[in-house]
C-alpha cells in the first residue's frame, strides 16, 4: 500500500523562464531562470517546501511546447 505521508510531493510544471513573483508581504521580484510548479494542495506546497523536494509532471503546455 502507498504511504500518502511518505510519498514525494508531486506538482505540475506550469510555465519556466523569467517570472515576476507577487507577494502582499514585498514589492515584485523577478527571477531570471525560474520553474513555476503547481501543487494540488496547500498540504502538498507546504510538504515540499518542507522537504526540500517535489517531483512534477508536464502540464498539457509544456508537452505542446516540447513537441514544436
């Protein structure tokens, strides 16, 4: 049986290149070479936020953008 709390926090690899990230907390900031990764939950976030690791998959996007 699969362990959900064991498991490696999965995500969607929604977009990469330079993104601006928006926070109420600070102005706007760029980052150059970036990967927005999309989670299912808040729970998935904050557990791969808290191991240091994910694993994802192409959203439908991506797997267009790889095909051309």
């Amino acid at each position: 049986m699969h362990n959900h709390q064991n498991a490696i926090p999965r995500g969607t690899l929604q977009d990469a290149g330079e993104v601006a990230v928006l926070s109420d907390s600070n102005e706007p900031t760029r980052h150059r070479y970036a990967m927005v990764v999309a989670f299912a939950s808040e729970e998935d976030l904050r557990r791969a936020i808290d191991e240091h690791r994910c694993a994802y998959r192409d959203s439908d996007r991506i797997q267009e953008l790889s095909h051309e």
